[in-house]
C-alpha cells in the first residue's frame, strides 16, 4: 500500500484492493440461481445446465427429501431454539446421529451446523498447546483454519506424499504430546484421492490419530457411499474420526463426525463450535435423515454417478483435453491464465452451460482451471451437449 492509503476511509481502502484484484482478473461476484439446485436449471433467469454444484446425487430437490424437510416442519416447526446442550436437542438429531452412525458403520455420530465448524470443532478440541498436526498442503481451508486455531504445531507434508508424512512423524517422534495426522479424503478442487491405506499404517505406526474429511467421498466413494472407509476398506479402528458433510452429495446442510464413542462424548463436552450455537433446524435434519435412507435403499445412485464421470472423462480424452484418472465426480480442466479462464467459463455459459472457472488464491498461480462437477441427475445427452462445446474450445485447454 502507498502511504496515501493511510489516510483513505476504510471502504475506499477496500474498494481500492478490489479494483486491483478486478485488475488481475481476480474479482469474484456472486451468481443467483433463481431455480432450485438440480442439473438443469436458471442462473439470472436464464436455463442453464449446472456443471459447478456439489450436489452429486441430485438430491437437493429430491421428492424424498422434499418430504423429509416438509414432515420435520409439520411435526417440529422451524427452529430448534437453542444449542444443542441447553434445549436444542431434538428427537429429529438424535434420530440423524443414529442413522448416520450406522450408515458409517461406526459407534457413534454428531451432527454439526457446518463441515466448516465440524472441522473448526475438532481441530481445536482434540489437539492443542504442545500437540503437533500434521498436514496434506492442499488440506480443504476449513482444516487450514482449524489448525491454526488449534495452537497445535503445525508440520505440513508435500500433498500426498507420504514418504514426506512419514518423515516428519519419525523426525518429530518424541517431541510432542498428542499427534493427529489430518487429510482430505477427496481434495476438492482436483478430485483427487489420498493414499489413505498408507496413511492409515504411518498413523498405527507412529501412535497418532487419524482424522479424514469425507465432504467429497459421502455418497460418492465406495460401493454404496458410505465414504472413503469403504473404497479403502478401511473402519473406524483405522480411520479414528471420519467427518463428512450433509450439504454436499446428501443435498441438504450441516455436517457429522462419526467415530469411537470416546471422541465423540469428548466433542460434545469440549468442543466450542459445537456447544455454542444453535442447534441444525428440523427441516435440514429431516431432509438430511431422508438423504440417508435413500442412499440406503438405492445405492445404485453412486454407481450411475461414476458413470456419468467415467463417460465425461473418455469424451474429454478424446478431444486430447488432459483429465485426471480418479473415481470423483470432480473434473478439472487446466487453462493456466486466470483472464482466459473465466473468458471461456463466460463462452460457457452463454451456450447455457455453467462452469466456474477456478483462479488463485483458491489454485496456484498459473494453474488456472475449469472446475467440471457431476452430478447423478444428469443424462449422457446432456454430457454429450457439453463435450460438443469442450470441442469447439478444445485447443485452448491444455493436452
Ligand atoms: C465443503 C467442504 C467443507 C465445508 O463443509 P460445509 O458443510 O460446506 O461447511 C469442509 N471440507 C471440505 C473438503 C469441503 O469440500
């Protein structure tokens, strides 16, 4: 900042730094959806194909969680009027704790308002001064924030690396009190796995827990979406706290920890985003619960899911546009400049197809990209109107 800024208003401070930003091609802005959240639907009143949502299974505007949400109101009313340890407990949380605890195949479950404050709760409850975490660098930024709140010591370890991880749990082996290895299951803007069997085994090795956020793999990874635990066979004794989002594939809001009895029972004593804010109203818990036991019932969702994924991946590769070889639905298309990038995301989306184009500080510099997400609602015509698109622009990717 130049000294002038100094004397500047703070609202002419800040607009300054936007104006820098837009400079850059950095400027973000909020986009409506006018429809409800499902693959076709209206952005600024125009219909649009949704390709940038994390509604994975469509679920959002489900029937069954319509129902859900309806039957919750009706029964509980709108608001659960207080945090979950004073009277904000409702028969509707407990019946969602049970659900997801046995969905997960775990002792028990905890819902929380948020993945944000789910992870935010855990971080800073588990670990703290004279503890040491120890980090994937591409950790989803509510982890980021979790260690930093925690005052744990923070060791970071090159993305997936677990030669790295293994490194630096064997150079800090006595140093410290307790020790959690914390990782993504699904890293959210690659799409990418963590080698959990190998990081699971470093974490038995060396004494610490493991804690994985699930907020990509629920209802996406394993046979029947229960997370990454099943796509790696891998429980809770491997695994000690596997968190997970509701807001994501089981298209509704808030969060879970699913666990040892012990952990949990020690969250709910101790963890200050969960005790200090009002509990999850029934409407999201009922649709949520509704989620749940249709993901139950019909597990074949997930697998059309990855077919949708696997079809879009081989219609990329043949237009010689370079994709990743994982079992998500995340699809990142490389573009490198952050200007190009939200100019072909632009192109997009006035052919009616929405696509948010990704750019630092979310990616590093120069790895700008076009950030595809599927969903289970989508048809493979729809995926072939959009590869037509892909292949008007294919030589502006990269191969
Ligand atoms: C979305 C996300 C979260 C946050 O979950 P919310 O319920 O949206 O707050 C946490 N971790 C990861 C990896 C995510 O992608």
């Amino acid at each position: 900042m130049s000294g002038s800024d100094v004397h500047k208003s703070l609202p002419a401070a800040l607009a300054a730094e936007l104006v820098a930003l837009a400079d850059v091609g950095q400027l973000r802005f909020l986009r409506t959806v006018s429809g409800a959240q499902q693959a076709h639907t209206t952005l600024d009143g125009r219909p649009v194909l949704l390709l940038c949502s994390n509604n994975y299974l469509g679920l959002a505007n489900h029937p069954r969680l319509l129902a859900g949400a309806r039957a919750a109101v009706d029964q509980y009313g709108c608001s659960a009027g207080a945090s979950r340890l004073i009277s904000g407990t409702m028969r509707l949380h407990e019946e969602l704790e049970e659900a997801l605890a046995a969905f997960k195949k775990t002792p028990k479950a905890l819902v929380f308002n948020s993945g944000y404050v789910a992870n935010l709760a855990l971080l800073t409850t588990l670990v703290g001064d004279g503890d040491v975490i120890y980090s994937d660098a591409l950790n989803h930024a509510s982890i980021v924030d979790g260690c930093r709140l925690s005052r744990a010591r923070l060791q970071i370890y090159r993305h997936a690396e677990v030669d790295h991880l293994a490194q630096l749990l064997e150079n800090t082996a006595a140093s410290f009190r307790r020790r959690l290895i914390v990782t993504d299951s699904v890293f959210s803007m690659d799409g990418d796995l963590a080698p959990l069997p190998e990081i699971a085994a470093l974490a038995r090795r060396y004494d610490a827990a493991l804690m994985v956020d699930d907020a990509h793999a629920t209802g996406v990874l394993g046979l029947c979406g229960r997370g990454s635990g099943e796509y790696f066979c891998l429980d809770y004794k491997d695994i000690d706290l596997q968190m997970g989002t509701l807001g994501k594939a089981l298209g509704s809001c808030g969060a879970y920890v699913a666990g040892d009895a012990r952990f949990i029972n020690y969250l709910i004593n101790k963890a200050r985003s969960f005790i200090y804010t009002t509990a999850l109203p029934p409407a999201a818990l009922g649709a949520s619960l509704a989620a749940v036991q249709l993901l139950v019932e019909k597990p074949e969702m997930v697998l059309r899911l990855r077919a949708l994924a696997d079809y879009f991946r081989q219609g990329l590769r043949h237009l010689e546009i370079a994709v990743n070889d994982d079992p998500t639905p995340i699809v990142p298309v490389r573009v490198g400049d952050p200007q190009r990038t939200m100019a072909l995301s632009a192109w997009f989306l006035e052919r009616g197809v929405f696509i948010q184009g990704i750019r630092p500080p979310t990616v590093p510099s120069g790895q700008s990209l076009l950030r595809v997400t599927l969903s289970a609602d989508l048809t493979f015509s729809d995926l072939d109107q959009v590869l037509a698109l892909f292949a008007e622009r294919r030589r502006e990717f990269k191969s």
